[in-house]
C-alpha cells in the first residue's frame, strides 16, 4: 500500500453488535469509519476528497489504523 494519507485520532463507540470507530486522517476532509454493525471498514468523505484514495482495500484502511495504534503484525 502506497498512499500519503495517515491516522491522527481515533474515537470508538459501542453499538448493540460490536464496536466501531471513526479515525480522523491528515485530510481532514476525509475520515474512515466502521458503524459497528459487522460492515467493512471505509473511507467517509465526499467523492472529490476520497477519490484520490480509491486505490486503498479495507484492510489498507485497517493497517493505517493499526500504524497509528503502533501494533504489530507478526
């Protein structure tokens, strides 16, 4: 994954099906959500500013979360 666009702050919520959580970014005009009702992890922001990171899967999205977090994947 190659992409310019980082996690600044997290903030988690519970709901009845699980947690979630909306992660503020370095574009502040585009966040990454998970409702926590068991969907995907996904870029929020309107079509122009998320555009430029269409080329990012969930699982980049949750690796710049775990960047952020400084947690280890091996």
């Amino acid at each position: 994954m190659k992409s310019n666009l980082e996690v600044t702050s997290i903030r988690y919520f519970e709901t009845r099906r699980g947690l979630g959580y909306e992660c503020q970014t370095n574009n502040r005009l585009v966040q990454i959500w998970n409702d926590g009702q068991g969907g995907s992890t996904y870029l929020y922001g309107d079509a122009y500013n998320i555009k430029f990171y269409k080329e990012l899967c969930e699982w980049d999205l949750e690796e710049l979360i775990d960047e952020y977090e400084q947690v280890k994947t091996n």
